[in-house]
C-alpha cells in the first residue's frame, strides 16, 4: 500500500473547518480503527447511512483537508490527517470565539451557570492550571516542548 494522498480537489485553508456532528463521528472512526474503506466507516457509525452517504461524507471531509485516500482496488481507504487533539481545540476555538467572544472566562461561567460543571470538576480544572504553570516556569529556560501538547489540557 502506498502512502495516503491528498486529493487536488481540496483549497488552501479548508483544514481548519469545524467538523459537522456526522463528520466527527466519522473522523473518531477513522481515529480508532486508523486508515479505513467506507464499507469499514459504514457499519460503526450510529445511524444507518447508504454506503454513498458516507462515501460522500468522507469525500467532503477529504475535500476540507481532514483525511487523505489511496485506492485500493476498486475502492479507497481514507485515513485521518487531523489528530483527535487538534479537531477538539479547533472546535472548542470555534466555540469560545462565536458563543463568548473569545472568553474562555465566559464559557466557565455559563458552565457554572447553568450548572454543567460541578465545584469539585473546578477544582480538578485549577489543580491542572497549576500543574501547567509550574512545567510552563520549570521549562522556561528550554526551547523543548513536550510532544504533541499544544499546552491546552491535552495529556
């Protein structure tokens, strides 16, 4: 098998479109069973979709830069290009930008609000603040970044 391609059809800057509820689903198959054919995707997804409707949804996600393809036979096997982490942060951006005008503050507070997060989730969520400061101030003198950390809640 050769290596995954990306096709021509998708424009500069596509990737970093937020994923639609059925393109999400699609991609965590994708995440947890690695490069797949649509007659792999079909059978792990909730709803019963037509073979052409996700055929079709993975065409959309490879014209958006999501996954790549290469043929196998008579049919493709599609593989993430995007990693878990980075969908979930450009999602949560998307979020955070559209719903509270870039406050993260805003986003805890209707949480807190509306009592979706919980005083003891909270001080789970300040503990690891913490623990992030203090590997941000013990690093500070070194150029590494610990591998595929973005710095935001991942590990």
């Amino acid at each position: 098998m050769t290596g995954l391609t990306k096709s021509s059809a998708g424009k500069k800057g596509e990737g970093s479109q937020t994923l639609t509820p059925l393109e999400l689903e699609i991609m965590q198959v994708l995440w947890e069973l690695g490069p797949s054919t649509v007659g792999e995707v079909q059978p792990k997804l909730q709803a019963e979709l037509a073979y052409t409707t996700v055929q079709t949804m993975l065409n959309v996600l490879l014209r958006k830069g999501k996954v790549k393809r290469v043929q196998e036979g008579r049919a493709f096997r599609y593989g993430a290009v995007v990693s878990r982490e980075r969908a979930f942060g450009g999602a949560l951006n998307d979020l955070v930008k559209r719903m509270f005008g870039g406050s993260s503050e805003a986003l805890l507070m209707a949480m807190v609000d509306t009592r979706q997060i919980s005083a003891e989730e909270l001080e789970r969520v300040a503990k690891r603040l913490a623990e992030m400061e203090r590997d941000v101030q013990e690093g500070s003198g070194s150029s590494e970044k610990k591998s595929g950390s973005s710095g935001r809640g991942e590990g």
